[in-house]
C-alpha cells in the first residue's frame, strides 16, 4: 500500500537549508523586517546590467503578489516560473509558466521564493513569514550564489515545470565576468547596510527613549502646573535644539492665546498673544493634528506672516497638540520654531510622545493642585465665622494660647481686646434679624480694616468680637481701642437712623507675666473689664488688672 506525504511547507523546505554546516558554506541566513524587499530590489538592479536573454526567474507566495521588483525581473526573464496564482496582469505576459503548488509539491502558503539564473551566476533567494509579536511579519529564510545548493533546492520543489531553470548548467560563480562573485558581494553588502542602519536606528530610538525619560523624571518631580510646563519646553529645546519653545493656551473662538512657559524666560506666565498672527497655531486647534512648517515662506499656513517670521529669523515651525479642549484647562498646545534646519520625522515623533506625557503629568497637577484648593477652601471654612468673615471662636482660643505661651517664654507683651455691641438686642427687635446680621458683618469690615495686620480679629460669639494684639502693650493697645470706638461711632451704619449712632464698649486685658499663669487669666481680665464699661456708660474702653501683678 502507497502512503501519500504531505505536501511541504516552504518554510520547512527553507529550515532544510538554512544550517550553515559542512558543505553548506556560502548560505547566508537573514532574519527581519522587510529583508526580502531589500534583497529583491537590489537583486533586479543587478539583473538589470545583464544582457536581456537567457534570464530564467522562478517566484512563489508573497514575492509574487507584492514585490515590485519581481515583476521587473520577470519583464527582463526569458522565461518566468510561478508557483501558484500571480497576478492578472501576467496572464497577457508571453513568459510565464504556472505550476501549481500540488505538482510542485509544497502546500498553499504565504511565504516568498525568487531565483534568477542566468549563464554567467545564479542567486536564490528563499524565506518564510513567521507573525512573532502578533502585529509584525518578521522575515526569516536564506539567500546563496552556490550553484549545487540552487540546484538542490529547485530539484525539491519536484521538478514539475522546472526543468529549464534546475538544470541551467552554467549557473555558478565562476563565468567569465565573475558576476556571481559581484552578485554576492553587492548582496552582502546591501545586508550590511541594511544591518548598519537598523543599529543606528536602536541607538537613536535608545537615545530618545533616555530622553523621554529624562523629561518624565524632571516633570513628575513638579506638581504645580507652571513648573511642568516650563521644564517641559526647557527640555525639549536642549534634546533637540529649538531656538523657540513654547505651550500656549488656547480657548474655542477666542481670538487670544496665552503662552502659559517659554523656555527662554521661567517667568513667562499667561503672557496673552493674538492669535491671528499664529495661523499654525489655529490650524492644529481646528483639526486636532500636528501641524509641521518647515519653509514659513511656502507653506500657505504662513505665507501672509512669512516677512515677520523672516525677521525674526525663523523658517521651521512646529505645533503638537498637549491637551485638546479640555473645559478646565482649554486647548494646550506645544509650539516650537527653529531657525536653519527643518524638523525630522524622528524629532516631530519624539516631541508628539513627550506631548502625551506631559499632558498625564498636568493631569495629575491639576488633580493634585485641584485637592489643594479644595483642602485650603476646607481649612479656611474650618477657621472662619460663616457671618461675618472672622476669625471663629476656635482659631481665636487656638491662636490666643499659641500667642501666651510665646509671650511668656520671651516675656514679650500681649494685649487682648474684648468688644460689645451697645444694645445690639433693641436692634434686631427694632429692625430685624437680617438688618442686625448686616450691621454684624459691617462692623466686622470695620474693625478688621482699622487693626493691624499682625492683629488677630475673631468673632467671639453673638454681638461680641476679641481682637489680640501681639507684641503690644498698654499704650499702643489703648491706642487702638480708642481708634476702634471711634471708627464705629462716628461713621453712621445702613438701615439705621443718623441720630441713632451704633457705639462699642471695649475691655482691655494686658498680659501679667507674674500673675497671670494662662490665657483664661487673660479673657477673664478682658471680659471684667468690658463687663465694668458696660455698667459706666457704654462706649468706653475700662482696662483690667489683677491684683498685685507687676
């Protein structure tokens, strides 16, 4: 009984050759990205400088469908053998012989094979595609000019419609004009290229990866959204050498921008511009794509502005979007200009990925800097009397025992003044409660105006108010209490009739090092006082004392 093989791959067919052992010597393996093209492209134009006769060109898989240089190849071939369908153009070609995959004794598959032999050399060039990453086609196989591997490999494929092409005698590297030793080298030497090049892309894609990370690690050291941005442009115009850098601000329909850094001045901060005069600037807010100008007196961009930006000494412009309308931040965008050389292709890439970084590090700022005015409104709610905008009764103990102990350790003065409003109670009977709140937060107003910056001002509770006064003795706070009184009587409040003049009474507590071992000993004094100038008339100020302190 007869049991059919299965038909062979190419690429298993290729792994039989591609052993570079005994015997094997002169097989070069090659493994990449776009190998094959470049070995066809300069295979073509090497078969372009022979005579255009006795060329005969086998091709299979994807060589067929995709290489252009195949197809000038088999219009310079005597005859061209394809394996499986090519395409349909070929069908008028007078020098094509089709042999299916089944008679050549190979499956259906995508790979690639070419071989061109001529009387003077051959070549065959032989790989498979293997998908290693899941989006790229990484290219593997072998090429040679040694005649016994061609012939082996061509008397694998069956036979079957290839007789003229396995049995060329002449197909070696020893003709007359050494063709196959030149084919070889001009091969090699294009593989070298090829591999010179790729090295020198991984160092520069190494370099600017160092870069990008360079800038992330300044950046993400930043948390207010200025400082981000200026180390941002900085960077950026050292990396890659840009005589202006900038991220300007933009707002939909507004005709005005502002470059919120500039990397040469730290200072430059919402420095408004007119946008009509940044006609790039306004293309890339439109369509949401980099813009990239590297003749500011061609492009149509420009052109209207192209004598300012001559004056200025500039002919390359280049804008990437940072964050693109955003409700809270607007429009940011990158604009960078040079004055001699064009921006490459690896420069505008390497400014479009540090843009999306430095956008995540503002985004992170604008959180971070968000919580902070959220944390300071919460403080601020914390400490302050909701009506009239003081100081509250809890910052004010907080502050007075902080004040104390100062003043004790340093035997330094401290003076505290306890104010009442005179009969508040007839005010709200007789005007209201929201007219009484109204003179609560004028009076507030007024007090706060009259002290001293380094005063403390609190509303204590009610109608009442405590101011403390730091570093001051008797005089100077007797001083401001009598200023007080005076700014409340004599200037007439809303709501009230002038003959009906709003007054305070005042006590007054200085601190008694000796006698006085806490601030409730302080308030106390105060609060006696004010207690005594309430029973003496109203509108005065009565200083307090304990007995017996010094």
């Amino acid at each position: 009984m007869t049991i059919d093989k299965p038909p062979l791959t190419l690429a298993a067919l290729c792994a039989r050759f591609e052993d570079n052992g005994p015997g094997r010597e002169g097989i070069v393996p090659f493994e990449g990205r776009g190998v094959f093209h470049e070995l066809a492209e300069c295979l073509a134009a090497i078969m372009a400088d022979f005579p255009p006769h006795e060329i005969t060109a086998v091709a299979a898989g994807a060589a067929v469908e995709s290489a252009d240089a195949v197809d000038r190849l088999r219009a310079l071939a005597d005859e061209m053998v394809v394996l499986g369908a090519g395409p349909e153009e070929w069908d008028r070609a007078t020098n094509i012989a089709r042999v299916p995959w089944s008679e050549a004794g190979l499956a259906d598959e995508t790979g690639s094979l070419l071989a061109v032999l001529t009387e003077e050399c051959g070549c065959l060039i032989a790989l498979a595609r293997e998908d290693t990453s899941g989006t790229e086609s990484v290219e593997r196989g072998f090429w040679t000019c040694v005649p016994e591997v061609i012939h082996e490999f061509l008397g694998n494929l069956g036979g079957c419609g290839l007789g003229a092409a396995a049995s060329r005698p002449a197909c070696g590297v020893n003709g007359p004009a050494g063709a196959g030793l030149r084919l070889g080298a001009k091969l090699m030497a294009r593989q070298a290229a090829e591999l010179s090049r790729q090295q020198r892309d991984a160092r520069v894609d190494k370099d600017d990866l160092f870069s990008v990370l360079e800038i992330l690690k300044a950046i993400s050291a930043k948390r207010r959204s200025h400082d981000i941005l200026y180390v941002f442009v900085e960077k950026i115009a050292e990396i890659i050498g840009i005589d202006r850098c900038s991220v300007v601000r933009m707002w939909t329909g507004s005709t005005l921008g502002h470059v919120l850094a500039s990397h040469e001045d730290a200072k430059v901060h919402n420095l408004t511009i007119d946008l009509p005069k940044y006609p790039e600037l306004l293309h890339t807010l439109c369509t949401g794509q980099k813009t990239v100008i590297n003749d500011v007196a061609t492009n149509p961009h420009t052109q209207e502005y192209a004598g300012e930006l001559a004056r200025a000494g500039l002919q390359s412009i280049l804008v990437v979007p940072i964050v693109l309308h955003d409700e809270n931040v607007g429009s940011l965008f990158l604009r960078a200009a040079r004055r001699d050389t064009p921006f490459s292709t690896r420069e505008v890439n390497f400014c479009e990925i540090v843009a999306e970084a430095a956008a995540n590090a503002l985004e992170r700022a604008h959180l971070f800097e968000s919580i902070q005015r959220a944390n300071q409104r919460l403080e601020h709610l914390a400490i302050t009397d909701g009506l009239t905008g003081l100081n509250n009764h809890r910052y004010f103990r907080e502050r007075l025992d902080e004040e104390f102990g100062r003043s004790q350790r340093y035997r330094l003065p401290l003076s505290l003044l306890m104010l009442d409003i005179d009969n508040f109670k007839a005010i709200n009977d007789t005007f209201g409660h929201l007219h009484g709140d109204s003179i609560l937060r004028e009076l507030a107003k007024r007090i706060r105006r009259t002290v001293r910056k380094s005063d403390i001002v609190a509303r204590y509770g009610g109608e009442e108010f405590a101011v403390l006064l730091p570093q001051t003795g008797l005089d100077g706070a007797r001083v401001e209490a009598d200023r007080i009184l005076r700014v409340v009587r004599n200037r007439p409040f809303a709501g009230l009739p002038h003959r009906k003049a709003l007054t305070v009474s005042a006590g007054l507590a200085v601190l008694g090092h000796n006698k006085m071992k806490d601030a409730e000993a302080l308030i106390r004094v105060a609060d006696d006082a004010l207690y005594r100038a309430k029973w003496a008339g109203k509108d005065k100020v009565v200083i307090g004392s304990l007995e017996g302190d010094a």
